[in-house]
C-alpha cells in the first residue's frame, strides 16, 4: 500500500528573483502552490528560517500522497513549467512516517 511522502526543504532565492516585478514573484509562487496542489500535496509548514541562517531563507516540508506525486511534481508538469528555478536553490530530503516501534 502506498504511504505519504514528506519533503523536508531549506531554500532560498537568488539574485533572478529579485529581478522580477511583485506581480511576476505573486505569479510563480501562485503556479507552485497550484502544481503541488493538483498532485495531491500539501505544504503545512514554511517558516522563515533567514533570521537563523546565512544560507537558507525557508524551511519547511510538504506532504504527498505517493511517491508517484512528488515524481509529477518535480517533472514537467509540475515544478518545471515555472520558471522560478532559475532564481531559486533549495535542497530537500524524502522520507515517511517513522511509527513508533
């Protein structure tokens, strides 16, 4: 049986993104939440972590039914259509519920 996927972030975003105008930045953030959200996923936490990191701006994680939603949300008709890539760098790690034994 499939089980729900988390993905645990840290991001920040780079010079490109400041480049382009609020209503651009509003766009593409827009874009993102509705990718995710068409695959089923959720993002329950984002924090602003810049206040305690030099490098990373937000943390946070996301909740994904499947293994098979977050392939979609990071291919082509997810996360790629945005063009917010360019001006973004995160790093990231999977994992399940850790039941306790």
């Amino acid at each position: 049986m499939a089980q729900p996927i988390c993905k645990f972030f840290m991001s920040r975003f780079l010079e490109p993104w400041y480049q382009l105008s609020k209503e651009e930045q509003d766009s593409l953030v827009a874009k993102l939440h509705d990718a995710l959200k068409k695959v089923g996923g959720t993002q329950p936490i984002r924090c602003n972590s810049s206040w305690s990191s030099d490098q990373w701006s937000f943390a946070g994680y996301e909740v994904f039914p499947d293994i098979e939603a977050v392939q979609k949300y990071g291919g082509p008709s997810g996360v790629k259509l945005v063009p917010i890539l360019r001006g973004y760098e995160a790093t990231s790690v999977l994992g399940t519920k850790l039941e306790p034994s």
